[in-house]
C-alpha cells in the first residue's frame, strides 16, 4: 500500500464538531464487560459515538441496539481486528474524524471524555493521536507500564509523548489515511509504536493525557501465552521497518541488554531468543525508514529510538 506524507501545514481545523466512532475487538470471552463498555461510551456527553465491535474468530452476541458487529472467521491478532474496525468506518476510517480504540473489559469511568477528546483534536490540527490513562478500576491506580513516557513516575501529568497505548486511545482518521493502518502482521505487540512512529514521521503529534481514562483491571502483559516470542519477533520488525540503518543495531542490542538485567525465566529467556531469531529471518513488511529529522524529535521528547 503506498501512502503519501502531507506537509503539516496542509491541515486545517475542522468545521463543526468532530465526529466520533470506536472500535472494540473481542474474543467473545468477555460478554459482561464487553456490554459494560459498550454501555459506558453510549452514555458520553455530547453527540453519540458509533461503536463497531469486531469478533476476533468469535461471533459477537449481546450487544445493546444500534451498535454495529463484525464476526472473523479467525482471529486476526489486536492490529488485524482493529484494522477490519477502521474499514468498518469506510477507507481508512473517512466517515468519522477520530477514532478510539477501546479494550473490551475496559469502561470510561467519565461520561466528559468524548467531549475531551473533541476539544483536543478541535484545537490542534497536528494532534494526530491521543493516549488515554488507564487506572484500576478498585484501586484507581496508574501502572508506570501504562504512562507511555520514560518520566513515568507521575501519571497525573499530561505531556506529548512519542507512543500510545493500544487498548485506550483516540486516533485522528486522517492519521491512517497519510500513513497506513495499524502492521497486522505484528498480530501482538508494538504494532502501537508502528503506528506512532509514522505518524511522527508524517509530522503528526502524540499526547498523554491524563485527563482521559479508561478503568482497566489490573493485569500482567506476560498473562499472554505468546508474550516473549512476540515482544522480540515484533522488536526486530519495528527496528527493520522503520529505523535509519545505523540505529538499528544499536536499538536491539539495547534491548538485548535490558532484557537480559530484567532477568526473565528460563523458559520466558528462550522464547524470547526465538523471537529474537525469528525477527530477523522472517519478512516484517514494507521498510520505510524515518527520517533524521524525526529521530532528533523523538530525541528532544525524551525518548531517542535507540531505547
């Protein structure tokens, strides 16, 4: 799919308010919270936002009136699922202006957030993507894990930021009209980082903003049975597809080296490796290197693409 970069200066503001959708894949393993969710963004404030859930190799059963369903006949991984929900919105999601991307046992807690997500990208035409807060629904607590920043230790704080978190955020249409959708071949992992690294690129703005939550319980990523092997696999691939030659190197031997000190289990360490491996001898789709300009950016935000 070839995509084109428009210069910055060739957005405007919008007229009138912004039109809102979200998309939620499921597994079907999650009926109750998936109604919860469901329930909880019909009840935001301001205009209604259209809501597609999309059976990730599950039917979808019980949804409230009015909201639309896409069953897969397999699943297509978190990036394939979310792509099918953006073309659910037509190409490239052009019959909305932003899109959130919501986890199926998650629920906004606000019934304002819509409205917050409106305004943000209503006063800025280079906000392309917004990363919400997400917070522990009994203990109202923010894992250092889910503020997208290195600075991490104070997640009230909102600040521009240089990635997102996949499972509660609002992403300008525009976005995946300019640079692509999300890299279903990742199917788990990264494929955030992906998508933001392009956008940087294309000269679009990311935000943190705490202001913006979504209740989530509580859990550890590694819960997934496929977590080391996708971490590294994905790893390989995103420094393959995106980075400047020079850095790649550098940024995997980084993560080489911080892995090794968070000393994972025996077994974790060798799925780890195999991913390791697999990323490297396994395609990774289209290379498309950021620009210079945009590694000083990502630098001069706190967070150099080598780490």
């Amino acid at each position: 799919m070839t995509t084109q970069k428009k210069p910055p200066g060739d957005r405007r503001a919008n007229n009138g308010p912004l039109k809102l959708g979200a998309v939620v894949i499921t597994m079907g393993n999650r009926p109750d919270d998936l109604r919860a969710l469901v329930e909880s963004v019909a009840a935001q404030d301001g205009d209604p936002v259209e809501v597609v859930v999309v059976g990730n190799g599950a039917p979808v059963t019980g949804l409230p009136d009015g909201v639309r369903s896409v069953d897969l006949p397999e699943n297509l991984g978190i990036p394939g699922g979310r792509n099918v929900g953006i073309e659910a919105f037509g190409e490239n999601g052009r019959d909305v202006d932003v899109l959130l991307f919501l986890d199926d046992d998650g629920l906004l807690p606000n019934k304002d957030t819509a409205e917050l997500v409106r305004r943000a990208f209503d006063a800025d035409p280079e906000l392309g993507i917004v990363s919400f807060r997400i917070a522990d629904p009994d203990t109202g607590a923010t894992q250092r894990r889910h503020v997208p920043r290195l600075r991490a230790s104070d997640p009230m704080r909102s600040s521009r930021v240089t990635t997102f978190l996949g499972g509660a955020n609002a992403v300008r249409t525009q976005v995946f009209q300019e640079v692509g959708p999300l890299p279903g071949e990742f199917f788990y992992a990264h494929e955030e980082t992906d998508l933001a690294w392009r956008a940087l690129d294309a000269g679009w703005l990311i935000d943190y903003r705490s202001d913006m939550v979504l209740h989530h319980p509580t859990t550890p990523p590694s819960r997934h049975a496929v977590y080391h092997r996708m971490i590294a696999r994905n790893r390989v691939w995103l420094a393959r597809r995106n980075l400047p030659a020079p850095l790649v190197p550098l940024y995997l031997g980084v993560w080489l080296l911080l892995t090794l000190a968070r000393r994972p289990s025996l077994a974790g360490l060798k799925a780890w490796f195999g991913g390791f491996k697999e990323g490297w001898t396994t395609p990774c789709g289209p290379r498309r290197p950021m620009r210079w300009r945009t590694v000083w950016r990502l630098t001069k935000l706190g967070r150099p693409p080598v780490i």
